[in-house]
C-alpha cells in the first residue's frame, strides 16, 4: 500500500514544485513506482519534466470534474519510475466551479484514493494559495511536506498554513500528519540563512528533516531543459541533497 503526500506552502517561490519534481525523481531512482499529481494551475511540475503544457488535454483538471479517471490522465515521463498526472492553465477554473458541489473538499480524494494500490509514492504539487486546490490535495493525502525557504520571511505564514492543517485533520481528515518540514534554498554563507534553519529547528524540532536543500546553480538550470535533477546532472550537490531526503522519507516510511 503506498503513501499519498501533499507537497504544500501558500507562500510562492519556497520550492515546492522542485521538491516535488526531484523528490519524485530520486524515489525512482531508488527503484520506488512514484505518481507526480500536478494540482497547480501554473503547471511548473508539469513542464519540468518535459511535457509540453499547451498540449495537455486530460489532467488534474478533468480529474476534479470527474470526466475521466485518473488512469486516462497518467503519462509516463523521462525520469525512471516516475508518472505524472498533468496540469494546464485551465486548472485555474476549478476553484469557481467546485464552489456549488456537494463534498467540494473531497473530490480528489475520490479520484484518487485507490492509486496507493498501484504506486510506492503519490505526490502531490500543491498551488501557492490555501484555496479549494490545496484543501483538496490535503483531504486526500496520508501526510504533507512542509518547504520553508532559508530567509528573512520563512517563517511568516507557517502558522496560518499549521493553522488550515489543523482544521483539515478536525473536519476532513483525522488521519493527515505532517511528514516533515523542509528547510530549501540555505546558503552557509549568510548568517540569516543559519539563523533560520536555528529557528525552526529549535521551534519544531523532530518534526524538520535533517536533509537540508542547498542553493544550487544545476538546481535552477534543470527545469528549463525539462529535466529533473537527477537526469540533468547526477553529481550535483542539488542531486544529493533530494537523494539524501528521499532516502529519509524511505527509512520514515518503512
């Protein structure tokens, strides 16, 4: 039985989309069957692992809507191991359209539930907002990780999202925990950036993972060559930092 989690911030630009692109590629290289669901409209997850986006017909937004099953929506990528559930820009609809749907919060989770039978790992790329998108990726996931950018704002906005967690485990979902909070974009040589990851580790103790992601140059390049890390270069130190938090997610989980 495998795992579903939400990969979620309503903070933009703290990493969440490269974490859950190299996430899902270092879980496949270590020989796990993962399923990247892309729930954001901007469909970054999408285009990062070489899809084109203007030519996507069947994805997340179809999904939402019940049209099809998720099965006619999964397209294989270029990374081992890895599918995708794409997104487009039409995503952008679904928020208006579910507001007048009975059980709104609820309608990936009835997509998607029965795919833990058939993946190790279902993760979920969540949009920058605490919407009716991300409420839905949250009631239907086990668990969700946390990225939190190594700067001076990283911690404003944590405990509204703490805050929309807390109320999704009393409402829609008991059974969500939190996976781990993800400390992204550290620099060692900026006093602020330790300064951060000394803050959250000393508020949130076990709940942070030890894997720390580092800033990176390949780590940046690799997307617009729509690759993930691990394919676009190996030896890098971004490769090793989501290698390391894919090996920690594993030994957590097994």
């Amino acid at each position: 039985m495998g795992k579903i989690i939400a990969i979620a911030n309503q903070k933009g630009g703290v990493g969440k989309t490269t974490t859950s692109v190299n996430l899902a590629a270092s879980l496949g290289v270590l020989e796990k069957k993962v399923l990247l669901i892309d729930a954001d409209p901007q469909a970054n997850a999408t285009s990062g692992l070489g899809l084109d986006v203007e030519s996507i017909e069947k994805g997340t937004y179809q999904i939402l809507e019940h049209t099809i099953t998720p099965e006619e929506a999964i397209i294989p990528t270029n990374s081992p191991n890895v599918d995708i559930i794409p997104a487009h820009i039409d995503l952008v609809a679904i928020e208006i359209e579910l507001v007048d749907k009975e059980q709104r919060e609820y309608m990936l989770k009835k997509a998607i539930g029965h795919l833990k039978e058939q993946y190790d790992y279902v993760l979920i790329d969540c949009a920058p907002s605490l919407g009716l998108l991300t409420l839905n990726a949250l009631t239907a996931s086990d668990s969700v990780i946390i990225p939190i950018q190594c700067e001076y704002f990283a911690l404003e906005g944590l405990g509204k999202l703490l805050n929309t967690i807390k109320s999704v485990q009393k409402i829609h979902n008991k059974n969500l925990d939190i996976e781990g909070l993800l400390l992204t974009m550290y620099d060692s040589r900026l006093r602020l950036s330790n300064q951060v990851v000394e803050e959250v580790q000393k508020h949130f103790n076990e709940m942070v993972f030890k894997t720390i992601i580092q800033r990176n140059i390949r780590l940046s390049e690799a997307p617009s060559y729509g690759e993930s890390i691990i394919n676009y270069d190996a030896a890098s130190k971004g490769a090793s930092n989501y290698l390391s938090l894919a090996h920690e997610i594993i030994k957590k989980n097994s």
